[in-house]
C-alpha cells in the first residue's frame, strides 16, 4: 500500500498533497498529517572518487564536472547565445551556492588526508539540485 500512495504522490507532480495516516506509536489514535509537495526538482550527483582534489587539476576537473551538471538540471540548452535567460541564470546561481560549499569540504579533506593521512572532515557527496 505505501508503494501504492508513493506512485500516487509521485503522479501529483507540481501539486501540493497531503496524507493522513495513524501509527501505533501514536496511542490516542489523534492522524498524524504529512505535507509533501509533489514537485520535481531536477538533481544531479556529481562522482569525484577518481579525482584526486589535492591538485589543481583535480580541482579543475570537479569543477568542470560541476558546471555540466549546473547546466543539465538548470536545463541549458545553449540555444539563446547573446541573450540572457533569467530563469536559467537564478537556477544555475542557486545551484552554485549550494555546490560550492560541499566542493570546498571535499577539497580540503583531500588536502589533509594528503598531508597526513587522515581527516577530521567528513566525506561528503556533491549534488547539484535545481534552486
């Protein structure tokens, strides 16, 4: 059944839904209600295991990998060369703002860990969402 409602929040794209279900931690039998919007945001995992971030070079390629990934969920299509589009240029800030923290925390890891063969920062993973 909760696969069921998982297919049926997920054909609701764009469109605010809600569900009222009842646990049984929840003794006094009172619906506990969960909001979730049915929107898509295009995201995008951005792989950097084979790059070695303690270079430049790697940093240069995770950049670019980034960049691409900036471009495909903002969906750029390059097709408006001289012309600005608004809507693409507020995503691909958004996404920028996000990804660049977790570029800089992977980056320094990889510095440390070369350095001295370990780190205090925690992996993390860079996804590239839509904003």
């Amino acid at each position: 059944m909760f696969t069921r409602l998982s297919k049926t929040a997920a054909v609701l794209s764009g469109v605010t839904a809600s569900l009222m279900i009842t646990t049984p931690a929840n003794a006094q039998g009172r619906p506990v209600v969960v909001y979730g919007q049915g929107e898509y945001i295009p995201t995008e995992r951005v792989s950097f295991a084979d790059l070695n971030l303690a270079t430049s070079g790697g940093e240069r390629k995770l950049q670019a990998r980034v960049s691409k990934a900036v471009d495909r969920v903002c969906q750029f299509g390059g097709g408006g060369i001289g012309l600005i589009d608004n809507g693409y240029v507020n995503c691909a800030f958004g996404a920028w703002k996000d990804a660049r923290p977790k570029m800089a925390l992977a980056i320094a890891r990889a510095r440390d860990i070369a350095l001295t063969g370990h780190s205090t920062i925690a992996a993390t993973a860079i996804v590239v969402a839509a904003r």
